[in-house]
C-alpha cells in the first residue's frame, strides 16, 4: 500500500471512530442525567401504581387525548429490558487484548 492511500485510510479511521465516539459519549451523559428518572419508572411500574393507572384507562376513567405509551403492557418493560441489555453490553467492551 502506498504512503497517501494508507494515510488516507488511516484517516477515515480516526474521523469515523472520533465521530462515534462523540456520539457515544453524548449518548452516555444523556443516559446517566435520566438514570434517576429511569429508576423512578421502574418503581411506578413494579409498584402496583401502573396497574391501577393500566386499570382506569381500561375502564374509560382516563382523557382521551391523554398521551398513555407508558401504559401500554409491554412498553415499560421493554424499555427497562433494553437498559438491561445495554448495560451489560457495555460491561462486556474491551479493547481486544486487554482483559
């Protein structure tokens, strides 16, 4: 390969992985400022006060033009498996050869 087309790919690397990893890095600070209101989220779900909420909106007692996605059954518990796998995905990075 010669000098200006692996400087060139060299290049590509760095902006492509210093791109992401600014997103990332973004992404984390994001998460970690809504990680309290996640907790929270996750008391309302698995405290009986979701249910009761789930419960009047089946029976009608809720506004219609109410907006109810953290009602709908498997939401909640979507989201909070999704942190889960995230987490875990990120205890599991390293760089290769390190451990």
């Amino acid at each position: 390969m010669d000098q200006i087309r692996r400087i060139e790919e060299m290049e590509a690397i760095f902006d492509a992985a210093g791109a992401a990893l600014a997103r990332l890095e973004a992404a984390a600070e994001e998460y970690l400022s809504l990680a309290g209101d996640l907790r929270r989220l996750e008391a309302y779900y698995t405290g009986g006060q979701w249910l009761r909420d789930y419960q009047d909106d089946e029976a009608g007692r809720l506004p219609r033009a109410l907006k109810r996605g953290v009602l709908s059954q498997d939401g909640v518990d979507d989201l909070l498996a999704a942190e889960k796998r995230m987490l875990a995905l990120l205890k599991g990075l390293h760089r290769p050869g390190e451990e």
